[in-house]
C-alpha cells in the first residue's frame, strides 16, 4: 500500500462486516476494493459520482460472487471448462500482500493497494495446480483506475497449467439504449447466443436493443463506451488481454437472476477486456502479467459531431 500517513489508502469495514480497502486521490476521486474477491466495487470521479454498477440485489456473503463492480473471471472464463462459471478467485479472500515484487515498468503514479490470492487445500482439489496471483489497483493522479495482474505457476511437480481471465467490468450508465460502444466495428466475435457461432462485427458502432453476449477477437489496446445522456466516454485501455466481451442481460434475463433488479439492465453495460480464444499456458515459474486502464472522458467529446477514433487514438 502507499501513502497510509495521509489516509488515501484506509483498511475498514464493508458490507456484512467484510474488510475493505478504500483508496482516495487528493483530488476527490476514490475507489473501493474489497478482500472478498479482491472485487472492485465503487470507482468515482472527483465530483464522487459513481462510475461502476453494483446490483441493488448484489449478495456480499461468501461463497457468492458480488454482483457488480469489477469481478475478476479466473482461472476460467464463463462455463469454458470443468470448474464453476468464471472460476473460483472472485469467490475467495484475498490477503494484502506486503512484500510484493517490484512492478517493472513502474506505475506507482498514484494510490494503491496490493493483493494475494494462493490456492487452499480445497482450491487444489478442484483445480489441482499451485500459483500466485498478484494484483495491484491503482487510482491515478487524474482518476483513473488501473488493475495490474500477475499470474505465476508455483508448481512443483514440472507441470504447465492453463487458463482463461477476464476483468468482469460493470461501468454504470444513464440509459442502455442511449450507449454505444466503439473500436469494435469489423471485428470477428462467438455469439454467446448462438452457440459462440462466429460473426464479424457490422455497422459503425455497437448500440443496445435487446440481450447482447458477445466475445469479441483480437480487439484494439482501446474501445470507448459512448453515454449521451450523461455526456461522458468511458475509455477502456487494456495490454495482454485481446479479447473483449459485451453483455447486458435485457429484461428477460435481468428478472431471472436473484441478485440483480428487474430494471437495472437499464442502467449497467459490462465491457470486459479479457484472454478467452486462445487460453493462456504456464511452465512452471513463468510469469503472465496484464492490466486495464479506465477513464471516464467529460463531456466536452460529445458535440453532437464526435469522432470516436479522437478518442480513441487519444491517451
């Protein structure tokens, strides 16, 4: 962690007594990152709107996952393998991790917190294999949240693991059917919908009428998620991860599910830069590391005349 003498980074209580970390920029910008999961659930601007959905049902009581935020899909993506749906590390307490690593290039150009994730006992049976899983969130000098994973193969026995990862990101919206999203158009995708068939992406922008799950293949390093009603762009950078998925459950879904509101598919869309075509294989001792970056761009893009590729050739 850093900076704990000025109180950007406090260690408190969640919801049902959970520990959580809240980080604070010195601007008014804040995030929040619980222990369970090491789930992100709250990143906001200096103005302190809320940035992130989180399900008004969401359920913060182990085992479930919070429904919400930034859950983090591993060692599996979905239901693409033998262990539950999106893996079991959103489903676990992490620890701080007080010793890590140095990170190269350095990118402590903010506040952050570190965290751990090891195998149980329990863990190595249903997926019998031994890593470390380190991540750093960082929230910048401007108010960007940037989540820095490493993925390490302890094994000892000389075997290769391999896996699937995503960054489940839920960004809060004014009105699904005022969003588009761009820098996808022309790209290959598996329709969720249809048996992951594959497509190619039409059109000039991704807009919203009915339910979208979409894997998207080998997408640009950034896409944006533009929201008109509420005149800001969120940008989505993303290094090692080339997949990118879309989903929004619509009304149908929404009611099906327990922790989530009839309505609040109105108001979430999940863009989720992730690794799922080609899975991700590990020698013993090897490394992977990956990271996303989010910005929320003001509204000063929105002039009725917007070129997303500004925005998007922008850093």
């Amino acid at each position: 962690m850093s900076e704990t003498e000025n109180k950007s980074v406090e260690i408190t209580k969640g919801v049902n007594g959970l520990e959580k970390i809240i980080l604070r920029e010195i601007r008014g910008s804040s995030a929040e990152v619980y222990l369970y999961g090491a789930h992100v659930t709250s990143w906001k601007n200096e103005q302190g709107e809320e940035l992130l959905f989180v399900s008004s049902k969401a359920i913060f009581k182990p085992s479930k996952p919070i429904r919400g935020g930034i859950p983090i899909c591993f060692p599996q993506f979905s239901n693409m393998g033998s262990l539950e749906a999106h893996g079991f590390a959103r489903n676990r307490v992490w620890t701080i991790d007080t010793d890590p690593p140095p990170l190269l290039p350095n990118v402590t150009d903010g506040v952050f917190v570190d965290l751990l994730l090891k195998p149980t006992e329990e863990d190595l049976k249903i997926w019998p294999h031994s890593f470390e899983y380190r991540l750093r969130v960082t929230l910048g000098p401007g108010g960007d949240l940037m989540l820095t994973s490493r993925i390490r193969n302890t094994n000892t026995d000389g075997k290769a693991f391999t896996f699937t990862f995503a960054y489940h990101t839920y960004f809060s919206v004014s009105d699904i059917s005022e969003v588009r999203v761009e820098g996808l158009e022309t790209f290959d995708y598996l329709d969720n919908l249809k048996n992951r068939e594959r497509y190619t992406e039409q059109g000039d922008a991704i807009t919203f009428e009915s339910e979208v799950d979409k894997i998207y293949l080998s997408t640009p390093t950034k896409i944006a998620i533009l929201d008109h009603e509420k005149k800001r762009t969120f940008v989505v950078r993303k290094d090692g991860l080339p997949d990118a998925v879309v989903w929004n459950p619509w009304d149908k879904k929404a009611k099906a599910m327990a922790d989530f509101g009839d309505d609040e598919y109105k108001h979430m869309l999940c863009v989720e830069a992730a690794a799922i075509e080609k899975p991700i294989t590990l020698k013993p001792g090897e490394e992977w590391k990956v990271r996303q970056e989010l910005s929320a761009v003001p509204s000063s893009y929105f002039s009725g005349q917007l070129d997303p590729s500004k925005v998007l050739q922008s850093s």
